[in-house]
C-alpha cells in the first residue's frame, strides 16, 4: 500500500470539486492502484492494470475519467453534450456500484457530468429515454450497451473518449466475448482505454490487443492479498472440535475479536450449527446460504458479484474451519483488510490439518522462508472456565435443530418471494399452512448465558478486556428479551464500523 510519501490526491491537479467528493468519502490518502493509475491516466496513457476487488480501482479509473470530462467542458470550445466515457461490466450489479462510485465521486460536479447506468432491470424503450440525453458516462454490461448501439439509441463513433473494461476477466467467463467484439465495431479508431482485472489470462491477452494502444502494465501487487502491516494474519491450533468452539465463544465474548466478522466453515450444516451456537450466548449471527436466492442472504451492498460478497468494513476473518485450498484462503482472507482499512484472519487449525496448513502456507509465502500466518499466542488453559457452558451450548445444537434452522429459512425465503405472491393470492391455503408451520422447535436460549461473570474472565485479560462494556447488568426478563432479539438480528445489517482500527491481540500469556 502507499507509503507516507506517497502522491496525495491533492498533488494530481485534480478539480478541486473531485478532490472535495474525495475528502467527502473520507479518503485521507490513494491506494497504491490509484496513486499509481491516475497520474498515468491524466497523461493520457493506456492502462492494464491488475487490481483485484477491495484495490480501489473503481475509483483509480472514475478519478481520471471525471478529472478529463471536466477539463474538456471547462476549457474546450462549447462542447456539445456528448456520450464521452464507457464503462463495461460483467454484472448488474457491479454496474450499479460503479455508477454509484462514480456518481459520489461527481457529487460536486453533477450538473456539468451525468451518468447513466443502463443495465438495469428496465426495458430498452425507458432506457433509450435517458440515453437521448447523451449522458457523459453510461455504464453498462456487453449485452445491454450492444443492443442500444444496434438500436440506434446509443451512438459512439463521433464521441467516445475514454472506454473502461472493467473486471476483464470475468467479462470472458461470464461469455461476453461475442458482444464485446462486435461492440468495438460501434466504436471510433482512437481512444483512451482502461483494463482492469484481478487475472491477466489468455482472455485478458486478447482483450488487449483489441482495445488498448501502446498500454502501460501495473501489476501492483505480487501478492494477492495486503501487507503485513495492513493485514494481521494468524493461526491457532486448536487440540480438537470442542475447543474451536470453545476459543471462539471466548474470543467473541471477552471482545477480543471486535467488529464485523466473517466466520467461515466448511460445510452449510456447520454454518447453523455455529449460529445456533452462538445464539445461545446472546452473539448475533447470521448465515449466508448461497442455496438461498440473492434477496435472503444478507443482501448488503455488493452481494452477489462473482468474486463473492464484499461486505463493507469488515474487521476480521475467521477461518473456524481450515480452508481447503490456498485459493480458498486467499478468497477468504481477502474479505477483510479492503481497501486501506486494516483487518485480521485468524485459522483455527486440528493438528490433523498442519500438514494442510503447511502447503497453504507455502502456497502464500512463495520464495520467502518467512512463516506468513503467525501462531496466535493464546493459553487456552486460562479459558477453560468456559468449557462446561461451551459443552452445554454444543449440545442444544442438536441435528435437529440444524435441519429446523435451514427449514426455517427457507420457508421464510418462500413467504417473502415476490415471484411466488401471485401464486399464494391464488392458493392462500398453502399460504397459512407455511405460515402456521414456521416456528418449529427454535434452539432454547438461556438467557443466562449471555452474560460472563467476572471469575470466568481469565486473569491476565481482567482489565484489559472488559465483555460488558457498555453494558449493563440485565434483569432477567430484559435478558431474555434481547436473546429474541438477537435471534431475529442480522448483524451483517445492522453493525455500525467505528472506524477503530481492529484488536486481535490477546496474550494473557
Ligand atoms: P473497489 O476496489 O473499487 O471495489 O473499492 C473498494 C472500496 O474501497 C470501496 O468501498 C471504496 O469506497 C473504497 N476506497 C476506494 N478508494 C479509497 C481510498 N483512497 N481510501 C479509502 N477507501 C477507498
């Protein structure tokens, strides 16, 4: 990531109304893509860059492309209202994000830059409406821009300046080959081009010799995920199942892990039977059940994008399950730690799974000899006080009550679909069967469990962690209300990021 003497925005000769947006976003410096990519961009070069999601590379391509729009407008001739920029997508939804980053980034300047996102659910008749107004950036996905371009709603050839091909790669596995190829016919002989992509494959190869001109390459970043001084990474051997439940009840109870965390595992039971776990000490979670369509699992802002979910500020990654493959740990790992925020990864591994761990590590440290996941220093003795009401909580979790969790969602993803609305206003018998049938046996919460007395906090942590701050001592009735609640809580929705940096560094030892 950029160092302290690294390019600020303010020294790029940026608009001071984009470097406004920018200090609006809470922006304090670029990330390396960006210090590396604007400069360049500004002069007017070619760009492929490798930049993976998280890198801020929307922004690395929006900057350059608003800063060159507003120049063109503030000293040309009067320039008539033209489409200038194209931004191409694989998804829908990455062409709302982008749209959305460009459109803060423009915040200032809206009047004098429009942007239109016309991949969108709409028809092409509406969609037409809003390309008449020749927008200065329209942002869409191969399949949407061509049928405009072949209806005559959109035209290219006398305006467009800059084109983006942003997420290269899966643009080719998402097959929109054929469309981008007869795309580029639409299109004037010169221009300023963009690529970005997390792979530079043969795909991406042949992408570059049809759109880019004499580019310039940055590979950023050798490795995949961030540094060390962005990213802690650990691991935690743990002697067997019970005390990765065990390590994680503490570590979550006696907030040493803080913030939103990603817990992962191996298989989709095991993902309810760890909610189902922590719900017994009042620890909200949620699941993400990729067998669920997109609206239920906890749709935050880019769900569904095919490199996974990027949820915002997410602190730590917890690997309760040790990942099958290094990819699988770099795709994991790279959850957190997103754009300059810090984050941490924490593996709990069985002894079984050193020899995995080691081939993961190899995989990770490449030539170096270094050990890339550092052991966690935690005494697991100092913990043991927690074991008995960890044993008590493992064993509510019956299978049952695991089939009954997944059941439940399910039945509720069935009541809340709209495709499905139609046919319950025609069939409301099946309607109230569903709905009658809905609370099942829900795991019992013992309230009690959601508070840590003081003897079981260890020694060595006593003062320095503090599980109930900020909270005060519930009567038992209260507790149990707020045990319901968290039954109900997504946290995935609802944790707010302080902006502190994450804490993972428990050494009661
Ligand atoms: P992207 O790689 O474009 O998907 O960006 C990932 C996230 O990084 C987005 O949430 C951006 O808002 C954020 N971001 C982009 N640039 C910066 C920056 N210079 N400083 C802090 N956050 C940024």
């Amino acid at each position: 990531m950029a160092d302290s003497e690294s390019l600020g925005f303010e020294h790029m000769g940026l608009d001071p109304r984009i470097l406004q947006a920018v200090t609006d976003l809470g922006w304090s410096r670029p990330t390396l893509i960006q210090e590396k990519a604007i400069p360049l961009a500004l002069e007017g070069k070619d760009l492929l860059a490798r930049a993976r999601t998280g890198s801020g590379k929307t922004a690395a391509y929006a900057i350059p492309m608003l800063q060159l729009l507003l120049h063109k407008k503030a000293t040309g001739p009067v320039v008539e209202q033209a489409v200038r920029s194209l931004v191409l997508v694989p998804t829908k939804e990455l062409a709302r994000q982008a749209q959305s980053m460009i459109q803060q980034l423009a915040a200032y300047c809206a009047r004098d830059v429009r942007v239109a996102n016309v991949s969108a659910a709409e028809d092409l008749a509406s969609q037409r409406a809003v390309l008449m107004e020749k927008p200065d950036v329209v942002v869409g996905t191969p399949s949407r821009i061509l049928s405009h371009l072949q209806q005559d709603n959109l035209k290219l050839r006398d305006s467009l300046e800059l084109l983006v091909v942003d997420e290269a790669d899966l643009l080719f596995s998402f097959g929109f080959e054929e469309e981008l190829k007869s795309l580029l016919c639409h299109l004037p002989r010169i221009y300023q081009a963009f690529l970005m992509s997390a792979t530079f494959n043969e795909d991406v190869q042949a992408l570059k010799e049809l759109v880019l001109h004499n580019p310039v390459t940055l590979k950023l970043q050798e490795s995949q995920l961030p540094g060390a001084d962005q990213l802690q990474q650990f691991q935690v051997v743990c002697e067997t199942e019970e005390d990765k439940f065990l390590l994680l009840y503490a570590l979550l109870k006696l907030s040493l892990v803080r913030g939103k965390s990603l817990l992962f595992v191996n298989t989709l039971d095991r993902s309810y039977r760890l909610r189902l776990f922590l719900e017994q000490f009042s620890i909200p979670s949620c699941v993400l059940n990729g067998e669920l369509p997109l609206r239920s699992r906890a749709s935050d802002p880019e769900a569904g994008v095919a490199r996974g979910i990027d949820f915002h500020h997410v602190s730590a990654v917890l690997n309760f399950d040790l990942p099958p493959t290094a990819e699988s740990y770099i795709h994991r790992a790279g959850r957190t730690a997103r754009a300059n925020n810090p984050g941490i990864v924490l593996t709990f591994v069985l002894p079984t799974e050193r020899s995995q761990l080691g081939k993961i590590e190899e995989l990770l440290s490449g030539e170096t000899e270094a050990p890339t996941l550092l052991p966690y220093q935690f005494r697991m003795e100092e913990i043991e006080g927690f074991r008995y009401r960890c044993r008590d909580a493992m064993r509510s979790v019956t299978k049952q009550a695991i089939r009954e969790a997944r059941l439940k969602e399910i039945k509720e993803e069935l009541l809340h679909s709209e495709r499905l609305k139609t046919y319950f206003e025609d069939n409301p018998r099946d309607l109230q069967l569903l709905r009658h049938d809905l609370p099942l046996h829900p795991a019992v919460v013992k309230p009690h469990l959601g508070h840590v007395p003081d003897y079981l906090v260890p020694p060595a942590l006593r003062g320095l962690v503090n599980p109930h701050k900020k909270r005060k001592k519930l009567s038992y009735k209260k507790a149990k209300a707020k045990a319901k609640k968290v039954k109900t809580q997504n946290p995935l929705r609802s944790f707010k990021h302080k902006g502190k940096k994450p804490k993972l560094s428990a050494k009661p030892s």
